[in-house]
C-alpha cells in the first residue's frame, strides 16, 4: 500500500507571533489577527482531498495551549486564571511561546522508519526535540503519548522519546522536515525498501554555517536518529543544506526540496555539495532515481520561500504515477506554476498532476502542506494494527468538522491568550477530540 499521512489538527490558539526566528512567513505576519476555526477547516479540506486521492490520511491531534504546566515550572503561580495573567503582564512573549499551535506542523513531530528498513521489521518513530525553538521544545511529551496512542502494538511498533535537548549533546533534531526516504520505484510504502536522506544544517565539519539564520538540524542528530531507528548505515545518506538558503529563509529541507518513491524534486541551491549528493543518492538508490532541479533563475530562493513550492506534499497515486499537492501560492505565482508544468510535462520522471490546496492560514505562519503531514509508510498488514478511529472517512471528517465549529473561535488576537475562557474552550475541545480519536489521556489537565 502506499504511505499513510498523518495531519496535524490545527488548534484552537492558532496564532501569528512570529516566533520561529528564520522562517521568513511568520515574521512577516507577525501581530495580525489569526482564525483559529478557518485554520482547522483548511486542514480538513486538505486531507479530505488526498484521501480523495485514494492515499490513506490520518489525524494527529494538537496539543494543550497556552501550556500552563510551564508557567508553573517557570515559577508562576496561583489559579489557572492568575498564572495567565501574571504571564501577560510580565512577559507576554513567554505566553505567545506556551499558547503556540506549532503542533500543527506534524513534519516536525518525529522522524519515521518503516519495518521493510529496520532491523527488527518493526516501525520506528523517533520523536523531535526541537530544540531551536522554545515554543516547539515542549511539544516532545505530548507528540510521543499521541504516537503511541495511535502506533500502540509493540510488536509491529516502536516509538522512541526525543534526543536529548542539550546544547553541549549537539542533538537539534527537527524530524521528518530533513528527512526523506526514497525507492527505486514509486512504490513508496511499508513494504518496499527504502534509502533514507537525511539533510542538516550544520555539523562540526560543516562546509560552511550560515550568518543570519540558526541551522536547527545537526549532523549528530541525524545520525543518531537513524541509529534509533534500526537502518542499515549503508541505506542512508547524509549532506549538508545549502547555508545561503538557510539565510534566505529555508529553515528546513522540506522548504527547497521534496522527494517521493523515485523522485526527488528540489532547488538547484538545496545542498552545499550539490554534485557530491546527487552522486550519493544515485549510488544508494540506482540509475531509476529521477533528480528534477528548479534553477535559480527559473524560480529564486526568494520565490521559492515566499510561495512554498518545496513545500508542498510528492505523493504516489494508486496508479502508479505521482502528484504534487502544493499551496495555492503556487499556482498563483506565474513563474512558479510555469516551473510545475515544466516538470509535469517532461515525460522522464513520474510527476502527472498538480493539486493546489488553499491552507492559507498555515502558509501566513510559515507552514505549506508538507509541514502540516507526518508520513509513515505502513505494510498492509500494519494498517490493521493501528488505532482506526485516528484515520478519516467521509463520517469521520463530518464529525471533525462539527467539532472544530462548535469549539473554535473565528478570530484570535494576542490579547486573547491571556482570557481565561480560552484557556477552558481549549481543554474543552481536547478533551473531546480524545474521545473521538479514542487517544486516551494523552494530555497534561487530563493526567493530573
């Protein structure tokens, strides 16, 4: 079967406080106005249209927020209530931090290995520390409940907690969004063997580092993920993005490159080693590996950036042939869209269609469809072994959006993280979409 993909659910504090320092997009909207119910709708309208597209989708959910347990290990104290305004008054950048719904963005929740590349044939999850980021650094807990929640049986899974966070550990681990698996085919599934990519930022013997933005993925980290996850040494590859890039915005891989089964597409300016990686990959993955450049004068790093085409999600069809769902900046931008057609119409590598996807909400925050989905390519006998009740169908998504309705406010702004309503609106609408989900107590007020 092909890959499955897991969307994160969009929560209810969606906001835009420009706290991902490199991701050009969420400072740009910094302080505006967010709709956390829009937010959610889009997300749903997007994995209705690839499980449409014949793909399994599944659902994680979002995490608790603003994340009180925080504050109070920071030092605050009193009711819920008190905390959140003690927070407000003294540093209501710390409460943008804690209310963040950067969950959303499940590319980032963990790094996935498939039983067909592991050694013991069981999947392996290894979840990020995310460390870079404070508002990202407190999801690991609660990412890796909600993994074993949905990859519960022990026998066909493994889910492993995050790398150390240490600064002196060198382990800035930021998941699946620098990671990809290839075949030599385009199956892509559980059952196929894969060559996994993985793309840091810096390392100790970095070619270069970039001036302006932080390299959050680390060489170190990327090895010991793939020590975690069972692979084979000789299955994986490993190459230095371009540090221009990361300067000009490109605070992941999967925003300058996106690869699939046989096919990686990605920017001429990608890697530091260009030569040197495209040499690497066909060694690992054989001469049936289609490698589809954009130039730069074709589409900028700026472009690029700005309308997330690397973003967007390469998916194998049941019939064989492959589609890019992409944002609908892409379609949008004229030189964009022309370099999607150009890649469509040549006829040496899988690419057949384009599907543009309004996740407008997400893309204001630095995020395009590929942030927004974990894959996890499954065996057919594993999709059995999952918790069902995390994967959609048209009754499923009818229920997910009453919910997100019904729960959801239309407009947030930043002096709203402080109301104390939220906070209980927020809990609310976790607390049922666990049971809808059948997650159990995956979250800290439901633990306590």
């Amino acid at each position: 079967m092909p890959e499955a993909n897991f969307d994160g659910l969009v929560g209810p504090t969606h906001s835009y406080a420009g706290l991902s320092y490199g991701n050009v997009a969420s400072a740009r909207n910094q302080g505006a106005a967010s709709s956390p119910r829009s937010a959610a709708l889009q997300g749903l309208a997007k994995m209705e249209a690839v499980a449409a597209l014949g793909l399994v989708q599944g659902v994680l959910p979002p995490h608790e927020r603003p994340h009180v347990p925080t504050l109070r290990a920071l030092g605050m104290s009193g009711t819920d209530a008190e905390v959140l305004a003690k927070a407000a008054k003294e540093d209501p950048v710390l409460l943008a931090r804690v209310s963040s719904a950067s969950a959303m963005w499940t590319a980032n929740a963990a790094t996935v290995m498939p039983a067909a590349d592991t050694r013991d044939g069981r999947t392996h999850f290894v979840a990020a520390n995310l460390r870079e980021m404070f508002h990202r650094a407190i999801e690991p807990p609660v990412t890796a409940r909600a993994l074993v929640a949905i990859f519960a049986d022990r026998a066909r899974f493994e889910v492993h907690d995050a790398l150390p966070a240490r600064t002196e550990d060198d382990f800035g681990d930021e998941g699946a969004a620098n990671h990809t698996r290839l075949t030599a085919g385009v199956e892509n599934g559980g059952e196929v063997r894969g060559v996994h990519f993985f793309v840091y930022g810096t390392a100790k013997d970095a070619r270069r580092k970039p001036s302006r933005f932080p390299a959050r993925q680390t060489r170190s980290a990327s090895e010991r993920v793939a020590s975690l996850g069972a692979l084979d040494p000789a299955r994986c590859v490993f190459a230095q993005q371009n540090a221009d890039a990361i300067d000009a915005g490109v605070f992941h891989n999967d925003v300058i490159a996106v690869g699939n089964g046989n096919m990686l597409l990605c920017h001429e300016l990608a890697f530091e080693d260009r030569a040197g990686t495209h040499a690497a990959l066909r060694r690992a993955v054989g001469e049936t590996l289609a490698i589809v450049e954009i130039k730069a004068d074709e589409v900028s790093l700026e472009e690029a950036v700005k309308s997330y085409l690397f973003n967007s999600q390469l998916l194998t069809l049941p019939d064989g042939t492959m589609a890019l769902v992409s944002p609908a900046e892409c379609e949008e931008n004229p030189r964009v869209k022309a370099a999607i057609d150009r890649v469509i119409a040549d006829r040496g590598n899988p690419l057949a269609r384009a599907v543009y996807m309004d996740v407008r909400e997400s893309m204001r925050n630095g995020g395009g469809p590929a942030c927004l989905r974990l894959r996890v390519p499954l065996a057919d006998d594993d999709l059995g072994r999952i918790n069902r009740s995390a994967v959609i169908d048209g009754a499923k998504l009818a229920e997910l959006r009453a919910w997100a309705t019904r729960r959801y406010r239309e407009t947030l702004r930043a002096e709203d993280l402080a109301d104390p309503a939220l906070l209980r609106e927020s809990r609310d609408a976790l607390d049922e979409l666990t049971r809808i989900l059948r997650l159990g107590s995956i979250y800290d007020f439901q633990r306590t």
